[in-house]
C-alpha cells in the first residue's frame, strides 16, 4: 500500500494513538497526541523529557492509528519512521499544529511548556511503503 493510501485515514482525525518501543523491543506504550497530516507525514510534538521522546530516542520506529481525544482507537495501525525535526521545520509543524488545534497547540500546550520549562520537540512521523501492521505483538515486524 502507498504512503498516501496509509496517511488517508489521518486527514479528518485530529487525535492520534502513537505506540512506541521500550527498549526491549517487546513491552509498548500507547499514548495519544495531537496530529496534522502535511503531505506524506504527519507531525505531532511532545516535551523533551516526556516517556515517548524517551523511548523515540532509543527506538524510532514506531505505530500510528486514529483515535479519539482520549485514545480509543478508530482504526488500523500504520507503522513507520519517526524523526525529530530541527529549526525551521520545527516551526513550520508549530505552525501547522496551532492552525489545527487553536486553543490547545497554539496556546495551551506553549504555555504550558514554558511554565514548567519543558523544551518542545516536533516529530514527523513517515509511514513505511506498505506499513500496514499485521500484529500489534512485540517488536515491530
């Protein structure tokens, strides 16, 4: 399946249920964050001391599927490569976010970051080419 075929569930969903790798490679932790698709990614953004950044560090790799706000998921996972991005594209995803979620990218999760003096990071997530995960057992197959 395409890139573009796996990211077409993502369009009209605002909350996404990440699942990253604890660094034995078999335990995971869902953890849903707020997305936007921009072309063949989708980014989100998380606190630099956060358990998923943490994880993302060790392992990369990692499992998106739509969900509700409070993580129920909607649909299949896809699986794929996550990147931390640097300057102006960080800027651009800050952009992107705050004109999907007003309220909470733009303002509350800013605030709130600088107020308990977190640093924030921005992550693309890119779909592998035929990403579509058969099992949600263990270590990505």
């Amino acid at each position: 399946m395409s890139v573009t075929t796996l990211l077409r569930s993502f369009h009209g969903c605002k909350t996404a249920l990440l699942t990253t790798y604890r660094s034995d490679g078999v335990r995971c932790v869902n953890t849903p964050i707020s997305i936007v698709v921009d072309g063949s990614r989708v980014l989100f953004r998380t606190w630099e001391d956060s358990g998923k950044a943490k994880r993302l560090r060790q392992c990369p790799e990692a499992d998106l599927r739509p969900s509700t706000f409070r993580g129920e998921p909607l649909g299949k996972p896809t699986r794929g490569h996550v990147r931390l991005l640097e300057s102006e594209e960080s800027r651009h995803a800050a952009r992107l976010l705050g004109r999907r979620h007003p309220v909470l990218q733009r303002w509350a999760v800013p605030i709130s970051h600088r107020l308990m003096r977190h640093q924030t990071l921005h992550y693309e997530f890119v779909p592998y080419d035929g990403g579509e995960v058969e099992s949600l057992e263990g270590w990505p197959d």
